[in-house]
C-alpha cells in the first residue's frame, strides 16, 4: 500500500508525546508540506502560529479547558484564516483594501487554512509523530486573539498538538464510507439507511461502555445531552459572530 495512503488510514489521535523535541528540520518539513496546499485563486489565506515554547502553551492552556493535551505536546500549530496579509499586499500595491470584509472572504480564508492544517497533520504522521485536533480553539475565539496578537481579520480556526507518541491507541471507530458518499446528488436517509449505517457505531464497545457512564439510551443522545448541548453551543456562537465582527469578518448588525 502507498506510505501516505496507508497513513491516513491509520491515523488516530494522540495524548500521551514523548518528552523529546520536534527537530526544526522536521517542523519545517510540515509547515512547507502545510502551506503547499490547494487555495482559492492561490491567494493562500491563512497564517500558521508555531508554539514550542511551555508558558505559551499554558497561558493558552484555560482556553482549551487545561486538556493535558495543550501542554503536553512538544509543539502546536494554530492555524488562522487570514485577510490582513493579502489586504498589506493590496495596501501596498494601490489596490482596494476593503473588498474581503465579508462572510464570503471568511468563507475563502477558513477553507485555505483547513486545507493547510490537514496537509500538516498528514506531513507529521508521515514523518512518525502523532497529532492531536484540539477543537477547542474555536470556542473562546475572542481571548485566543488577544493572547495570539491577531490583528484584524486574522482569526484561529484549526489547533494541533504534534510530537512522538508515547501510546498507541486503537484506531477510533468511523462510519462507513457509504455513509459520506452521494452519487451525482444527494440522497437522503431513511430510517432504514440510518439504523444501518450507524449500526456497527452504536454497538461498538466504546459506545456501550459511554452510555453506560453517562445513563442514556443511544449515542446520539450523549451528543445532545452531554457533549455539545443547545446552551454551549449558542453561547460560543455568539462569541465567534462578535469575534468575526471585530475582526472585520462580518460588518455588524
């Protein structure tokens, strides 16, 4: 099988690094692979924060709810859609500078950057580290600015923790691939369709043993009830529409 075919297919995230530091070599190996990427118009929207450094790690750590894994790590990459570079670039070129204050633009911007933290993730692996996705970077956007020095119309959307791994964890259970694919348009599920696809999910001993802990009936209630409920939910979207909007992102209401 091909080395990087067979890489994403093992991936699984890791919590427990070795102390040993990340080789610059290496980081710059992932961070030329990262930026190497797909990108609207090739204007390459995003900004990519390289952390090393252990105060950093635990000023940011609150943010991400002091998840061991926010200090843990050897090295982290936040990865930001940003506008603020290209707009310097038109300011300095006699060129409109306000032409991406928009949903739109953001739109452009967060998708460069995923394909960029997606690229570095794979690039880490590739090379025997472990990689973690801390989606905890999008929830308290606005203190994550402030602490990153972001200036208007950058804002984080992707955080990684990456170093050798000091566990091998299973790999974590996915729906099948028939679940994501729709030929030529898309086609809604059934109930039949659903019981299927989430079947082999609902009955894996991860989920049994979750439901157990948590007194519920099936998987779909421990997201709704206990993982990401209603309140949070709209909670930290009120903090990323204000964040999106002192960022110049979206005009305000």
């Amino acid at each position: 099988m091909n080395q990087t075919i067979e890489t994403i297919l093992n991936h699984r995230s890791i919590r427990k690094f070795k102390a040993e530091a990340v080789g610059q070599d290496t980081i710059q190996t992932i961070l030329r692979c990262a930026c190497n990427g797909s990108t609207l118009g090739n204007m390459q929207l995003f900004s990519i924060i390289v952390t090393t450094d252990k105060d950093m790690m635990q000023k940011t750590a609150p943010l991400h709810f002091n998840q061991p894994i926010a200090t843990n790590a050897p090295l982290m990459m936040t990865f930001c859609a940003d506008l603020h570079r290209f707009n310097r670039y038109c300011e300095f070129r006699n060129a409109s500078t306000d032409s991406y204050d928009n949903l739109q633009s953001y739109q452009w911007a967060v998708t460069d950057a995923i394909i960029a933290a997606q690229n570095a993730c794979v690039a880490a692996e590739s090379l025997g580290l472990g990689i973690c996705w801390l989606g905890t970077i999008t929830y308290q956007v606005d203190q994550f600015i402030d602490i990153l020095h972001l200036p208007k119309n950058v804002i984080p959307v992707a955080c990684i923790s990456m170093g050798y791994p000091d566990e091998q964890p299973a790999l974590t259970d996915k729906l099948p691939v028939e679940a994501f694919v729709h030929q030529d348009t898309y086609q809604d599920y059934s109930e039949y369709d659903i019981n299927k696809l989430y079947k082999d999910k609902e009955t894996h001993p991860n989920t049994i043993q979750i439901l157990k802990e948590n007194n519920l009936e099936n998987l779909a209630q421990v997201f709704t009830e206990r993982r990401y409920v209603k309140k949070d939910n709209e909670f930290f979207a009120d903090v990323l529409k204000k964040a999106l909007q002192n960022q110049h992102f979206l005009k305000e209401e």
